[in-house]
C-alpha cells in the first residue's frame, strides 16, 4: 500500500515514506525525513530535519519535530531525530534534534505517549514505555529510563538521568538524579519513597518489591554511614535481586551526579500516602 499524501500537505520528493504511510492536510514533511510504515500524520504536522520515525506511530495536530534545537551553540550541523515505533505525539508536542557538544542525536524509544504540549529537548535519551502528561518539559541531554511516568507541567532540569520505573509527579521541578523504581512527589521537589503502585503493575515479585523496600530504607535512612558505605552494604546484602542490582548500577554509573533523595525531616510512615496519590494521579 502506497502512502496517502492530502493534497495540500507539502512532502519533499526526497522523504522516504514506508508502506502505509497517511500525511494528512496541511503538513510539512522536508526531505531528510524517514517515516515507518503506517506512521500517520493527523494534520498540520510539521517534521523536518534529519528524522526517522518507526512504524505505527501516530502525531496529532501542531507537533513539530526537528526544527532547530534552543541551544546558542548550535550552528547549522545535521544532527538528527530518531523515533521508534508505536508512539503517540499529541498536539503540539516539540522534539528537538541534537547537537555537536552531545552526540548529534536525540533519541527516542517504543510505545511511548506525549501529551499535548510536552516538549523534548535536544541530546536527549529516552527509553521505551514512557508517558509524559501534559505540559512536561524535559532538558537537553536528559536521560529517561523505560517505563518512567513523568506528571503534567513537570519540568526535568538538563543532563538529568531518571532510572527506570520511576514517577514524577505533576509540576514536580527535578534537577537531581531520580533512582531508578523512585517516586517524586510536589513535596520541594523531593524523593517521596518507591513507585510502588507501578512496580505492582509491571509484575515485579514480592519478594523483588520486599528487597527494594529494603534496600531504599538503607539508602536513605542510615546517615551515619556514607553513601559509597551505603551502597556496598546494599549490593553485599542484596546480591542476588536483579531489581536492586539495577538500582545500584544506576548511581555507580555516575558517582558524582547529585540525587534525588527525601528530605531530612522525611517520615517514612507517608508512604503509603504518597502511593495513593501516585495512583490517582495515573488515572
């Protein structure tokens, strides 16, 4: 099946279209651009630049992706967009390119959601599974881990990492590191405990959830030891968890990276406050 092109979308003669491939009216789609098969472009899209995107991947009304990155020392290089396949971009969502200072690329997995108007900047990686809520902004070479869920006028602070399976709750201002399985709540920006509600849901054992209750309450409990001390008491204790184990890869990987941790007057008794309303911000 050959792609439908509206008659009033402009698509560069050079733009490579997969089978299946729907442009709707008024889009722009330049000539470095690479659409999957059956990518679909509502209306009013604008993709320009070097992209590829993968295939089943939907963009709503206004999105533009590939236009110049905000960055004051980008020059005109061909830096790109890669998207995976099965996205969904909503209205007005903004993708930027990278640029030569962050590897030329920004990246973007599978099966991810964009809300309207949430805005990916440029140098970034993201996994696979992510959902950002409405308004949420991420920073340039920002690194997002799979399955995150990042809340509606989040804002994510540049060169930021967030592991996997964390939760950032709407209009949360994060500009530490967020270990992987965390959860952000509004409360100054702070770590308040695990995403509980959605390692439940991933299918995470009992046993594996019992360990990272375990292994939390030892990363940011005992002050009195320091965190390298922290740490290796963790992975001696908890060696043989695979969910730990990546907790612990995660901020071995870059020492020297502030994180995101509780506050000191922290009652670990909220807990379970704070999943409740982790989980009703997910609805």
């Amino acid at each position: 099946m050959t792609a439908q092109i509206h008659p009033t979308a402009l698509v560069d003669p050079s733009a490579q279209l997969g089978e299946g491939v729907i442009i709707g009216p008024y889009s722009i789609v330049g000539p470095h651009v690479q659409l999957g098969k059956n990518v679909v472009l509502r209306s009013h899209v604008v993709i320009e630049g070097h992209v590829s995107i993968g295939e089943n991947t939907q963009i709503f009304p206004f999105a533009v992706l590939g236009q110049p990155p905000q960055n004051i020392n980008y020059k005109g290089e061909p830096s790109r967009i890669e998207i995976g396949s099965n996205n969904v971009i909503r209205e007005h969502v903004t993708i930027h390119p990278g640029t030569e200072h962050g590897g030329m690329v920004t990246k973007i997995g599978n099966n991810c959601y964009f809300m309207v108007s949430t805005h990916v900047a440029h140098d970034c990686e993201l996994g696979n599974n992510i959902i950002m809520a409405n308004n949420a902004t991420i920073g340039g070479h920002v690194k997002v881990g799979d399955f995150v869920v990042i809340g509606g006028l989040a804002a994510i602070h540049q060169f930021v990492r967030i592991g996997e399976h964390a939760f950032i709750a709407g209009t949360a201002g994060v500009n530490e590191d967020v270990i992987p399985f965390g959860a952000v709540m509004t409360i100054k920006s702070r770590l308040g405990g695990l995403n509980l509600m959605g390692i439940k849901r991933r299918g995470f054992s009992r046993n594996e959830m019992h360990n990272l209750r375990n292994a939390y309450n030892l990363l940011v409990s005992d002050k009195t030891i320091n965190l390298k001390d922290r740490l290796k008491k963790i992975e001696d204790t908890y060696s043989d968890c695979p969910a730990v184990k990546r907790l612990i890869d995660f901020i071995n990987a870059e020492p020297d990276r502030p994180l995101c941790l509780p506050s000191e007057t922290w009652d670990f008794h909220e807990t379970e406050e704070l999943e409740n309303n982790a989980a009703s911000a997910r609805r």
